[in-house]
C-alpha cells in the first residue's frame, strides 16, 4: 500500500478503494518497522486503534478525517490513554478526559494511532530525553528532529502517522516540521482551545498541527477550529525578513532561501525587503518569559522532588529570579520585534518570510552550534526565528523546502492576526513551486554507515 499523504488516503476512503482497518493496519505495520530506529511515540495504541477503525468502517462518513489515523502529542490529554508530558514526574498518569481539541479530532472521525514523543514539559526545542532517550531525526540517527512535537515530525515524515496534533509555545511545531522535513503550522493564539494541554508559558502557548502536505495540514486544521472569513489574495505580497532575521544564518539555509525567493519571483509573485532593527537582547527575551511563567507553573513540584526533572529542565529551574529592569529590557526588546511584525503587515504585505531555523538538525547531545564563526546555545538558535511570532500570535507555517547535506530546510511563512487561509495559501505555493524532498531510508542503529 501506498498512501504518502492524508489527503490522498481520505480521498481513497471517500471513494471505498480503501477502508479505515485496512489504513489503520498500513500505519500501524509502518511504526513497528520504523520505531526501533526512530523513537518518536512514547505510546502506541494499537488495540484501541484497530477497534476504532472497525467501529468507523461500519458508519457513514463523518467527512474528510473519516478513517484517518494520527498522533497526539504526549502533552495533551487522551482519555483511558497514558499521557506523561515527556516527564518522569507524570510516569503512569493517565488522564480520565480528552483535551478539547482531541475531542474535536475524535468526532472528525480520526484514529488515534498513540502519543507522540515530546520534549520534557515541552520545555525544549531537541526531544532528547534523559529518561525516556532520545527522537531521532527520520533523515539521519543521530541527529535531533527538533522539538519540543519532536515526536510528531519524525513520525509525519516517516510515514507512521498521516498527522499530527503538537503544541508550539516558542516554535514547538514548527522547529521539527524544519528539521525533520514536514509541514508545520500554528494558527492564530486562541484558535484552538488550549484546555487538557500541560502548560508551559501560558502568554505563548498554542496548539497546531504537523502533516505532510499543506493540504494535509489544512483538512487537520478545518476540524480544530472554526473556519475563518474571507479569502487568501487574489496576488499575492510577502515581506522578505532581513536585518535581525538574517543576521544568523548557516551558508546553506542562506542559499536554500535565496532559491526559494527566485522560484516566488520567476511565478509572478511580489517579494519586499522588509529590514529589521538588530535586537541584542533577542533571542534570549521569549527564551527568559518561558523560564519565568514555567517555573512558576512547577516551582512547588520542583522545590518537593527536584530528582523528576531532567538535568536541563532542573538548570533552567535554579536560575535565580532577573531583577525588574532586566525583564523590563528583555520585554521591551521583544514588543520592539513584534511591532516591525506587525507594521509590516499592516503596510501591505499578506506574509512575511524567513528561515524557520537557521541551521539543519544539529547532533543529538550537542549544547551549541557555530555559525560564521560564532558559537551559539543551541536553544537560542532553534528557538530564534519561530518565538517571535508565538510573542505577536500571529498565524506561521513551516514548510520543507531543501536538503542540505541530506538534512532539511524549511522555509517560515507568516501572517496577521485571523490571517491563516492566507498563511496556508502561501504556504502551499511554496509548496507547488519547490521540489519534493526525497523521502527518508530509515536505518536502525545497526545498519547506520
């Protein structure tokens, strides 16, 4: 069987070529063979799974997700479903309701296929954990597939899933559509009922989804929230982020945007500079709110059994509180950042682009990367082109747009607030305009060269 995509495995239900068993046996065959090498669910629910794919095959469609099996994040809830949040902390916790968004999933006629792996606390941009091990990247073991829905990429792009439902607090579905090679998207703040999600930074956090196609991430999207008024630009005007948005760049992420932004142009499509002011203080300001709204949120569990946080979530822990004026500058610095998203925007631009990450999946365990020379905390280069725009809550897309050195790229699209089928629009000529990245040979540990 061959089904890359939802939207092609829907339009095969619709038509009774193909029946939500027959898929759901397809996807559950594909994670037995990709898990060894991969490690992207902390749960699979295969027995549920099949029983609901036969109950759903009996009933009349629901609609496009009839029969479509996917993943959900092991930071949302899943009734009956062991949910532990990535965390030592919630081993064997198993929520007694589902998560509104899963809810409204269910009753578009999805099968939940298991919990995707995540980031501890989603609290990171690697999904490596020291308890549980690492997410590999589904294009090279070895490397991370970015975070913190690290899981749902990895499984996305290696087929053992055909969506998935992620949060995104500082570019938490985004990062690991880049990295790993899939699309992924968070709409506008508040679109998507946050209710039955661990929280990590209230002010920032937002659910979204991650697929294989824009398409894909469309039909996911239609079911989660409600459809928006009016229609995506007749021609389309996208603002082409330089200045801060540019300064860290690696060579080849560089020459993969610049490739991109010729195809948009060569189809007609007006491309502007938008220049935006260096920021010192950035990426550190969204990176140093997370810290202080999270720890907040775990301080009284940390201060009791500091021994169920991982090493990297406990250092963030211990950081003592920043005096008021360094907050001051630290918020100042990103409103500063939100402002020239916005003003753009507003001077006639439908999106903004950019690089989603500014370099290709760094090694699993690696603390910092170098760029031009200069050597960066990892968290601050993963995180520093996506955590703007959860800082505005404005609607962003990542979609694949190269391999370099046989890791991708992903190309960020952006919007105004309410703007999303604009977003998706643009994110699905990119799309049309740029090549399909080959799908990825997954080894297992054993067969790596």
């Amino acid at each position: 069987m061959r089904v890359d995509t939802l939207t092609a495995a829907s339009a095969a239900i619709a038509r009774g070529e193909l029946s939500p068993v027959e898929l759901t046996e397809h996807l559950l065959a594909r994670i037995a063979a990709t898990e060894p090498a991969l490690h992207a669910y902390a749960t699979v629910t295969a027995e549920a799974a099949l029983a609901r794919a036969h109950a759903l095959a009996g009933e009349p469609p629901r609609g496009p997700l009839h029969g479509i099996p996917i993943g959900v994040k092991d930071l949302i809830d899943t009734a009956g479903v062991r949910t532990g949040y990535g965390s030592p902390r919630f081993a064997g916790h198993v929520p007694d309701k589902d998560a509104t968004a899963v809810t409204r999933l269910l009753d578009a006629g999805t099968v939940i296929l298991g919990k995707h792996t995540t980031h501890e606390l989603a609290w990171g941009g690697r999904t490596d954990s020291a308890y549980f091990g690492p997410t590999h990247n589904p294009y090279r073991r070895g490397h991370i597939p970015g975070g913190s829905s690290g899981g749902s990429a990895a499984s996305v792009t290696a087929g053992s899933s055909l969506g998935g439902l992620g949060s995104d607090t500082a570019g938490s579905v985004r990062i690991p559509a880049a990295l790993s090679g899939c699309v992924g998207f968070k709409p506008t703040h508040g679109r998507i009922p946050l209710d039955g999600v661990l929280p990590l930074a209230p002010s920032l956090d937002h659910l979204g989804v991650l697929a294989r196609t824009v398409d894909d991430a469309t039909l996911l999207m239609d079911a989660l929230a409600g459809p928006l008024t009016g229609q995506p630009p007749a021609r389309l005007r996208v603002g082409w982020l330089g200045g801060w948005f540019a300064a860290v760049l690696a060579p080849e992420v560089r020459a993969a945007l610049d490739a991109v932004r010729a195809r948009l142009e060569d189809a007609g499509v007006a491309v502007v500079d938008i220049d935006v002011p260096d920021e010192p203080l950035m990426p550190e300001a969204p990176l140093a709110r997370i810290v202080r709204e999270a720890g907040a949120y775990h301080r009284a569990a940390f201060t009791e059994q500091p021994e169920l946080f991982g090493p990297d979530i406990a250092e963030l822990m211990r950081l003592p509180a920043p005096p008021a004026e360094q907050v001051e500058r630290q918020e100042a610095a990103l409103a500063r950042i939100v402002a020239a998203l916005r003003s753009a925007l507003e001077d006639g631009c439908d999106v903004l682009a950019c690089a989603t990450v500014p370099v290709t999946a760094p090694p699993i365990g690696a603390d910092t990367v170098t760029i031009d020379g200069r050597e960066w905390p990892v968290e601050f280069v993963l995180t520093r082109l996506t955590a703007p725009f959860n800082a505005a809550g404005l609607p962003a897309i990542s979609v694949p747009v190269a391999l370099a050195g046989g890791l991708p790229i992903g190309l960020q699209l952006a919007g105004g607030p309410l703007r999303d089928p604009a977003v998706l629009a643009a994110g699905r000529l990119v799309q049309q305009l740029t090549p399909p990245l080959p799908p990825p040979a997954i080894r297992s540990e054993g067969e790596q060269r």
